[in-house]
C-alpha cells in the first residue's frame, strides 16, 4: 500500500460514511459541530502563550484522555503550553472537563488539507500521540514541518497488530515518522519492531495511567456520592465498562445473589453511552420499581436496587462506592472482547473481578493476579466466586490492598517516559 492509495482508501470510506454523519450530525449538532472542524481546522490562527514550546497531545477518545491527564500535568510543569485534540464526542467532552483552561479541539481527519489547515492554526512544536492511534496523512505532514512526533504508552491489540501485519510493508514507513514509540509493555515493544519501526526510537516506558492522581477515599467520600444522589447505604457491586450481551449476564447474576445478601446494589456503567437506555430497559424488566438512573436523581429509597451509571467520565469517581468491583469486555457478548483496564479500581483499593477475554491488558491483569489484586473469572464461575467473596470482607480487603501496592510500586511512568522522549522544554 503506498500513501497515495491510503489517502483514496480513506476518501473513500469517509464518502460512503456521509449517510451516517449526515444522520449523526442531524441527531446531534454538536457532532456536526466538531466534524467541520475536524475538517477545516479551529478557523484561526491560535495565539501562542509566551515563547513557551506548543506541545500537541492527541488522545484519541474517552480511555486515553484519562490516561494523558498526569501527562498533560507534567508537561505543564516542564513549561510547555499544550493543545489537546480528541477523536470522539465522549473525548472531546472529557478532555475540557479535565482542562478548561487550555485550547481542546477536536483531531483532524486524516485528510492532507485537513491536517495542513489544523497545523497552521495550531502551529505546534512537538506531536504527542497517546496509546493506540497511529495517523499516516497526520504523521507525514508532521515530519516534513520537521515537528518530534512520540507515540506514548503505546500498545497494539492482537486484532489491530494482525491486521498491520497483513500490510508490514507500508506500516514500517509509517512507524518510521517517529522520533520516539514508548511503549507499554515488552510484548508491545517486540510487536512494533516485527512491523519495521526503527529499533532505536523503540523503548519500554509503561503504561501512564499507573500515575494517576489517587482520588478522594475514605467513609466521607461514598457517604458524599450518596448525599449527592439519593442513593441508599448498602454494599455495592459496581460493574464498569460493560458491553452490550455482559448486562444482562451481571443483572441475572445480581439478582442470584440477593437473597443470601439482602443489602446489596449494583451500580452498572455500559461503556458506549448509545446503550445507557437499553441497559436502564434490561434492569427495569428484573427490577421494575428498583432501578435508578445516575441522570435522574431520585430520592433516597431504601429499595432501590439497581442504578445506571449513564453519564461519561464518572467511573472512577463511582469506584468509591465500591465493595467489589467488575471489570466489562471480559465475558461473552456483542463485542470482540479485551478487557478494560483496572487501574482506576485498584488505585482506589479495590478487589477486581474481571472475564478471562482480557487480551487488550493481557500484562496489566498477569502481574495484577500474580500481586494478589484481582481475580479471573468465567462466566459459569462468576455467581459462586462473587458470593466467596462478599461472605469474607477481609479476603476482599486484601485483594483491595494489594492492588493498590501494586499500582504504588509502579508509580513514574510520566516522568519517565517525558526523560525518553526528551521534549523541548527540557531542551
């Protein structure tokens, strides 16, 4: 594949893909919004802070803009102004919370007009990519305005890895515009050398989200997030990044497990905010009059059972209601699997259960089981594993606790990887 026939292949599916931003963009202005800036750029010339270097930091959606947050923060440290772009609505919607103060846009197609009218409106120094997006047309443009182009924490799934590896031939050009690939593992540092990158700007730095800021813990804080809610005191399940097929899966086995555990709630996150209501339908027919939406404060009712995480980018700060937590794409369903990573339940020090289709985080879940922190689980095994568990809340403290020791021990992953990619303003 040469670079000519990736940009008529990108064309093209971006013009058989009209119907649905169309339908999209009508449904939602604010898609049709951020989809003409992804294509003509922010319309202006964005004025630069000082003589401070412009770092550009692209996170593709929800996952990785949690993940670039301590990055973002020490690169602010270290003097530079930086400019976030996010892929997807829910990115984009995360990424000004987490920086109101700093320019958020949304990343520009991979079109070379696209990208040449975001560069000079942006005029960054430096390209930050953050876990998995990998942008030919962007990477190429970057290069020949002779921009440092990193790609951080990086990782590749057994699915996209396999693909890449059909077309070996144009993705080592591609890997080839990197100054620097950090990644996250051994395993991901051995698969982006078999795709040709240069073995020099290949390195091992970690996964950034082990730098996460520990969040607020304690009593106070789940007595807070109840205040704040009108959600009941009991002992909560809360069952994050659920796919569609594992809801009901977790809803059957709640409900199972209530009558030895009369006290017991579930808080369940779907993953995709396009199955929020459909999750809310499923929990409504088990539990019709004990079912509560996070959207719809309700007052505190003692009978309700059930309660829908349906607002994006709250998952971590849900985990403090959290005695056990579950961890979604792990179990059979509509999806391909992978995983979710556990990070943000075990920074809090919480016991993790999650499926065996954990291939996305296959290292993170290894040395997590292995330190004591979380536990593998099939489908079949899942009601009785659960039940073990809340019967014995010390061996649930332990699993929570060393989790958490086991996220402190790797701690130092931002500064690292900023020392391997050296940005100019360490220069």
């Amino acid at each position: 594949m040469t670079s000519a026939l990736y940009a008529f292949i990108y064309a093209l599916g971006f013009v058989l893909a009209t119907p649905y931003w169309l339908t999209r963009g009508l449904c939602d202005r604010q898609y049709l919004k951020t989809l003409k800036q992804r294509l003509i750029g922010p319309g202006k010339i964005l004025p630069r802070l000082g003589n401070r270097p412009r770092v550009w930091v692209w996170a593709m959606s929800l996952g990785e803009v949690l993940s670039a947050r301590e990055l973002v923060k020490q690169l602010e440290r270290d003097g530079c102004e930086v400019i976030i772009t996010a892929t997807t609505l829910a990115g984009l919607t995360m990424a000004k919370v987490n920086w109101p103060k700093n320019i958020v846009l949304p990343s520009p197609l991979d079109f070379t007009l696209s990208i040449r009218r975001f560069l000079e409106h942006t005029q960054p120094d430096q390209l930050i990519l953050v876990e998995t997006d990998i942008w030919p047309g962007v990477l190429r443009e970057v290069k020949k305005r002779g921009l440092t182009a990193s790609l951080v924490s990086a990782r590749l799934s057994p699915r996209s890895f396999k693909n890449y590896r059909r077309v070996r031939f144009f993705w080592s050009r591609v890997l080839g515009y990197f100054d620097h690939i950090v990644t996250q593992t051994q395993e991901d540092q051995a698969k982006f050398l078999e795709l040709g990158a240069r073995p020099e700007t290949v390195q091992v730095g970690g996964n950034l989200k082990f730098d996460q800021t520990p969040p607020p813990e304690g009593v106070a804080a789940k007595e807070e997030l109840l205040a704040t809610t009108g959600w009941p005191q009991g002992r909560y399940l809360v069952a994050g990044s659920f796919h569609s097929g594992e809801d009901a899966m977790i809803l059957e086995v709640f409900q199972g497990l209530l009558p030895d555990f009369p006290d017991l709630k579930l808080l369940l996150a779907p993953r995709d905010r396009h199955k929020f209501s459909l999750t809310h339908r499923l929990a409504q027919e088990l539990f019709p009059s004990q079912t509560a939406r996070r959207s719809q404060p309700s007052p505190q009712d003692p009978d309700c059972r059930v309660f829908i995480l349906d607002t994006l980018g709250e998952l971590e700060k849900f985990q403090a209601l959290a005695d056990l937590a579950l961890l979604g794409k792990s179990w059979p369903g509509h999806h391909e699997g992978g995983g979710h990573n556990p990070l943000e339940a075990s920074i809090r020090g919480r016991a993790v259960v999650t499926g065996p289709r954990i291939h996305n985080f296959k290292w993170i879940y290894q040395a997590l089981v292995e330190a004591g922190g979380a536990m593998i689980v099939n489908k079949k095994d899942l009601p009785a594993q659960l039940a073990a568990l809340l019967r014995d809340p010390e061996r649930l403290a332990r699993l929570g606790q060393a989790g958490q020791t086991f996220v402190a021990q790797h701690r130092g992953t931002v500064r690292a990887t900023l020392d391997l990619i050296r940005p100019k303003a360490n220069q």
